[in-house]
C-alpha cells in the first residue's frame, strides 16, 4: 500500500515527454533548515502545495519568511538518450518570490536574490524573474532511473510569497540553446544603396553547429528577395555577411536560422534602412537658406554651406562694410554698424564648376533669425553626461562627415555642464568636464560652427544644476565672453521655487524677460530658445519677451507615440511661425544614435518614421536639433539628413506653419506656403497598413499644378491629373507643388 503511494505522488508531481520532466506539485514547510536540502530527508508530513500559485492561495495567507519546497521526480535515462546534445541540462522555474536558492538531492544549482543572511541583508530576485538554472547531465548529485529531489529554499521579504507560473521543468539543452543569433547590434551597411548587415552568432557548444541561414526580403507585403545560406557555427563567434538587400523602397527583412539536428529556429525580422537622397554632386551647390539675420553692431558669424569637392573658393559681390571673407573656408565675420538689408551674392568655384546665390543679410531686425535654427544638441544623446571632449568629437564629425555643407551649424551644450557653486564674484563657472568653455567657443567658431549654452530662470535646471536666478546679468555676461551664440532657457526649477507657484501669465513672461534684457545688452547675437514646455500658450506671447523659438511641448522619446503625439499637433502652435516673428520648436530630433545618457543606441523609430518626423518638422518650420552622437552616424541618418530640397522647406525664409487636412484611412495631408509661391505637401501615412492608392490632385487641392516634384528622391512626377502613392505604414511623401 505504501509502495503504490509512492508512485502515485510521483505520477502527480511529474510529466514525462520526450524533451522535459515537468513538475506540477511538491511538499511544503514553512521555516528553515539545512537538513532540507538534502535527498535523504523524511519529507512525508510535509503538505502538497502547487507550484503555479503563491503560497498564499494555497492555506498560507500573509505568511512572510523562509519556507522550502521540495520536488520528487524520477530522471529517466531516455531522456538523456532521446537527447540531441547530451552535456547540460536546465532546471527551469518562471518565477519565485523573492530571493532562492535552489540544490538538486543536497548539491546547489542556482541562486537568485539575497538571503537575509547574506552580505548587504536580503534582496529580491525580482518579480516574475525566470530561473535557469544550468547543470552539467554528468553532475554526480542526479540520479537516473531513481527518485531525485529538488529543494528550493525561498525567502519571502513581504507580499505575496513561492514558485509561481505556468511550467517548472528539467530538460536537456538543445542545440539552439547553445547559439545566439545577434542581427540588431550592427549597423545596416549601405554602399550605392545596396544594404548589408553583419550578423554575428555565438555557439557555446564545443563543437560545430550547423544550420541554415535564410533571408527575405519583403516590400509592400511582397516578397523581393530570398537568399539561403548553408552555415557551419565554429565554437564561439561567428560573423556571417548578408549582402544585397537593397531596397528603394520601405521594407524588411526576416532573418531565420534553423539549426540542422532539430530543426530549431532563431529569428530577427528588421526594417531595412531605404535611401532616398540622391548621391551628392562634385560641382559646387550652395545650400544656405536665403537670408540670415544678425543684430546691429555685435560680432557677425555666417559659414556659407555648400556641397562639392573640396577645395573651393569663395567669392562675395556686395559684402556690407564691416564684414569679411574667408574665402576658403567661407566663413563671413565682422561687425556691421548699420542696420538695414544687405543683398549679397555669393559664388562658390571648385575644379568641376560653380554655383551661385543671392542671400539676404538681415541687420538689426526683429527677429535675430530669418529661419529656423539648424544644428545639435547634446541632450538626447548624452543627457547630463555630456562632456567638452564629446561636445568637441560631434563638431568634428559635422564638418567631416560632410553635415555642416548642408546648413548645420549650432553645437548646443544642454544641462549638465555647469558647476556646483559660483565663483566668488558670484560668475557662473562650467564643472570639470568642461575645462574652458572660451576655448570650446573659439574652437567651435574657427571650424564655421555656432556654440550654444543651456540654463534656466529657476535656481536649479531640471538636472540639478545651478540656474540662473538673479544672476541673469552675470551669466549674460559670462556667456558672452565664451562666445555663446544660442542660449535655451528652461523653466525647471523657476515653477517649484515660489511657495505658490506660478499663478499666472504674466508671473511666468517675467523671468523670460529679464534674460531677454540681459542677453540684450551682453553684445552678442544671442539666440534665445524659450523651454517652458508650451504652457499658457507661449506661441502668443514668446516674440513678445524676445523669444526666437519656443518649446511647445513637453519631451520627445525616440518612439512613434511620442513622434506621433508631438508632431502631429503642432497645426496650432506652428500657425504662429514666421521669419518676422519666430518659430514654434516641438523638441529635438530623434534621429541617429540617441540614449540620454552613457549608452547610446539607433533610435527606435523604423526608417519610414524617420522620412516622416524629417518631413514634418521641415513642414512646421520647427527648428531642426540633431539630437544623436555625430561621431557615430550611420549612412541612412546621413542620407536623411543632408537632403537639400528637404531641408530648404524647412529653411524657407517665410517660415510659416502648415495646414493641416485629414483624409479618410488615416491619412494627413500637411500644407506649407513658400516664399517662391509653390507649396510643400506632406501626405503622411498614419496607419498601420501600407498605402496603395492614387489621388486626383483635385482631391489634394492641387488642381492648378504645373510641376509636382518628389521632394525626397527629387524627382518630377509625370505631370497628369492623378498621382499614384506607394507610402508605408507611418511614412510619407513629400511634394513641392508649382501651380501654373
Ligand atoms: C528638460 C528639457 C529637456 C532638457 C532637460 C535637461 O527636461 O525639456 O529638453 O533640456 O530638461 O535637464
């Protein structure tokens, strides 16, 4: 009678397959002691719990503290015969509250969390953390053939306590979990845009693993190319190219390993990164917006931007006394005394041709601006870890890379680089990662570039740093003499500081105005960014406390969500914009390698997101802030952001906001004036499904057009009384429209 007990409670607490010997129940005692761990142990007045709820829900409410299971299974030397790879096996829990330590028959397996104890007191494991715990099958502690015992001594700190969810288990290893297949790290390679990518496995197995690598390629729901690779995984790393997925068009690609011996698979299915800019030209192409504003009589700084192999010439007809030309590196400086327009043209001659351009200088205007900022800034990619060295290897790489030849210029240090406390004569001073902040400027200056600065009116940034209350004078002053170019000023702390608060509109314009007095009178062209998260409307009333730009939301993610809640209801705020007046600015760009912080990675928006969030910022005429490590650019960010056409709209020198139509299916047609009379259309794709369709220009409200151009791969569209739109989920087309 006895007997046949003993292998009924083994019958319950076991299912055999072929693979694994799972386990459902087990015996049960609150309390501690060694002599539980072991397999011998007299475990027969113990109760039978369950092993997928808390011991809660099983007759120990509100029980906090140690208590052990133990688990009686039989080990059937099939299932190490049956098994692929004979070497390792895994005992598998899907979670344990809190902390465990798990021995199979008296020898420990694994341990997750702190005992009370251990050094530093308890610690949970963590909630609904997975144990695998890895043995070796020839470990002497197992038993085939015979009753094993696993004990599990689980502390509970408080709350709800024991082994929980839905399978516990003792398997074999298959050969699929020797290997790991990595196809996100590396970066897509694009050379003549045809995309490559590296993908590396590691094989922990000792010996060869083979498999077979297949990928596809898939374009508007359509398969476009297959490739099949045979694949013998060395033990260790193994980096195998996959070459020609190039694609014009949005699409992604299914990576699928399947291992020979089981037929296991791995997979990774990515959005492959699609190139739409036209490769750049030898001859000269001058790409700076067509006007530039400057206060009277303060230092004058404008690089001209311009593509082309190098060296080039510059040459300028009409300059305005008081500035001058470096003619190799184009950079105009000086000081001009009186105020006015200055209409200048600039040539550029390099050994293939030249190009020409008229530009406006704008002396002593309202505002500072004539079109929206173009530049980085060091917040979505560093956060508060920004430093003079990263600050410094961006500026490099946006001369190198070839960015600055496209309009790029501001280099803006946002929170982070302040000290802890003021000089004796009361003059802000950066921290140690900051050596000298006039040298940085200087720096900045003699490569073309512009040197932003970042605080607030509050006593502390959002960061933590020092701020600038009542020190507004001072540090106007500070700035100026590093050869601060562009100040973004943020709310922060200056909300919290008053007992009260700030109650209303105008409490919240006065330390905006102050700062605007100040950077006044610092003799500078200071460029004032107002950040107050777009609260009471600062679209109204930023020009009026001498705003350029202005923050209308709060802070962007690199996510469609964000993008999408951000970006698309910008209509109001951005129907203020205007070269005259300033510009609506709805965050940084998310494009690149961001991370707020030391660890950087590729954003997360899919590359038809990235065509969207580039074409309707230029659409808004928001300020254009690069927001990634410059250093580490991969060709598709590149190719985004260096398409001239793309960002002359956002350059345009009107710089007005879009209108904005929604179209059945989650579609929105965005519609920019331009100072030349055509229009900018974005047709953006919302949804979650491709967009085939063809649209009767009627319908867009472009019934008069002479020319429709594809903006991103600057191309005419054949001039007919329809368009046929081919735009993937969450992208967009972007058109200029020349009526007749
Ligand atoms: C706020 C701003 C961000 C950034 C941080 C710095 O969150 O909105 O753009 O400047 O502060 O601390």
């Amino acid at each position: 009678m006895i007997k046949y007990l003993i292998i009924i409670s083994f019958l319950c607490c076991q299912l055999v397959s072929a693979q694994k010997v799972q386990f459902t129940t087990a015996v049960f005692q609150t309390g501690d002691s060694a002599l539980w761990a072991t397999q011998s142990f007299n475990d027969k007045e113990w109760k039978p719990i369950g092993l997928q709820t808390y011991w809660e829900e099983q007759g120990h409410d509100k029980y906090d503290g140690f208590a052990w299971y133990r688990i009686h299974f039989n080990l059937p030397s099939s299932l190490k015969e049956k098994a692929a790879l004979q070497d390792l096996m895994e005992v598998f829990f899907p979670g344990i509250e809190d902390a465990d330590i798990t021995y199979l028959n008296g020898a420990e397996i694994g341990r997750t969390g702190l005992m009370p104890e251990d050094k530093g007191g308890f610690r949970s494991g963590g909630k609904y953390r997975e144990r695998h715990y890895i043995l070796r099958a020839d470990l002497p502690a197992l038993r085939w053939d015979k009753d094993n015992v696993l004990a599990i001594r689980v502390y509970d700190g408080g709350g709800t306590g024991g082994i929980v969810g839905a399978q516990s288990f003792i398997r074999f290893l298959e050969p699929v979990d020797y290997i790991s297949m990595d196809a996100q790290s590396s970066d897509f390679k694009i050379k003549d845009k045809t995309v490559s990518k590296e993908i590396t496995f590691q094989n922990r197995y000792s010996k060869n693993l083979d498999g077979v690598l297949t990928t596809t390629l898939n374009c508007n729901d359509s398969l476009v190319k297959k490739q099949v690779k045979s694949v013998s995984l060395m033990p260790g790393k193994n980096v195998i190219s996959v070459l020609g997925l190039a694609s014009e068009e949005a699409a992604t690609v299914n990576f699928v390993f399947k291992e020979t011996i089981k037929d296991s698979i791995l997979q990774s299915i990515q959005d492959v990164p699609y190139i739409l800019t036209p490769k750049e030209k030898k001859e000269p192409k001058i790409n700076s917006a067509s006007a530039f504003g400057c206060k009277l009589g303060v230092p004058f700084q404008f690089t001209i931007a311009a593509t082309g192999t190098r060296p080039m010439q510059f040459e300028i007809t009409d300059l305005p006394k008081g500035l001058k030309l470096d003619a190799v590196k184009g950079i105009i400086s000086g000081k001009v005394e009186k105020e006015g327009t200055y209409r200048i043209k600039i040539t550029a001659k390099n050994n293939t041709g030249k190009d020409q351009k008229i530009v406006d200088l704008l002396i002593g205007t309202k505002n500072t601006i004539a079109t929206p900022p173009m530049g980085w800034n060091s917040w979505n990619c560093w956060g508060l870890s920004v430093s003079d060295e990263k600050v410094k290897s961006s500026a490099d790489a946006m001369i190198s890379s070839g960015l600055a030849n496209h309009g790029w210029s501001y280099m803006n240090i946002d929170d982070g680089w302040e000290s802890s406390e003021r000089a004796d004569n009361g003059s802000i001073r950066a921290n140690e990662k900051f050596p000298d902040m006039k040298l940085l400027g200087d720096y900045l200056h003699s490569h073309g570039l512009k040197f932003g600065i970042y605080s607030s009116p509050g006593p502390k940034t959002c960061g933590g740093y020092l701020g600038s209350y009542q020190n507004e004078e001072s540090d106007a002053k500070s700035y100026a003499s590093w050869g601060v170019d562009y100040l973004k000023y943020d709310l922060c702390s200056y909300r919290r500081y008053f007992p009260k608060g700030i109650l209303t509109l105008e409490e919240l314009k006065v330390p905006y105005l102050k700062m605007y007095r100040e950077l006044e009178s610092s003799g500078r062209n200071i460029v004032y960014s107002l950040c107050e998260y777009g609260v009471w409307d600062v679209w109204k009333w930023g020009s009026e406390v001498g705003g350029n730009i202005w923050r209308t939301t709060g802070d962007i993610s690199d996510n469609w969500t964000s993008l999408k809640e951000i970006g698309f209801t910008q209509e109001i705020p951005a129907s203020y914009n205007g070269s005259d007046y300033g510009f609506g600015d709805p965050d940084m760009l998310i494009v690149g390698y961001v991370g707020w912080g030391d660890n950087l990675r590729l954003t997360r928006l899919t590359p038809s997101e990235q065509y969207t969030h580039i074409s309707l910022w230029c659409l808004l005429s928001a300020p254009l802030m690069l927001g990634c490590d410059l250093a580490r650019m991969d060709p598709f960010t590149y190719n985004l952001l260096s398409n001239d056409e793309v960002l002359a709209i956002d350059q345009d020198v009107v710089g007005k906001g879009p209108k904005k139509t929604d179209l059945p299916n989650d579609i929105q047609l965005w519609v920019k004036d331009l100072a030349d009379g055509s229009k900018a259309a974005g047709l953006f794709n919302l949804g979650d499904k491709l967009l085939k369709k063809s649209f009767k220009l009627s319908e867009l409200g472009f019934a008069n057009a002479k020319s429709i151009r594809d903006v991103w791969r600057q191309k005419n569209l054949p001039s007919r009384d329809e368009i046929e739109v081919n735009i993937p989920s969450h992208g967009v087309m972007l058109l200029k429209i020349v009526s007749k």
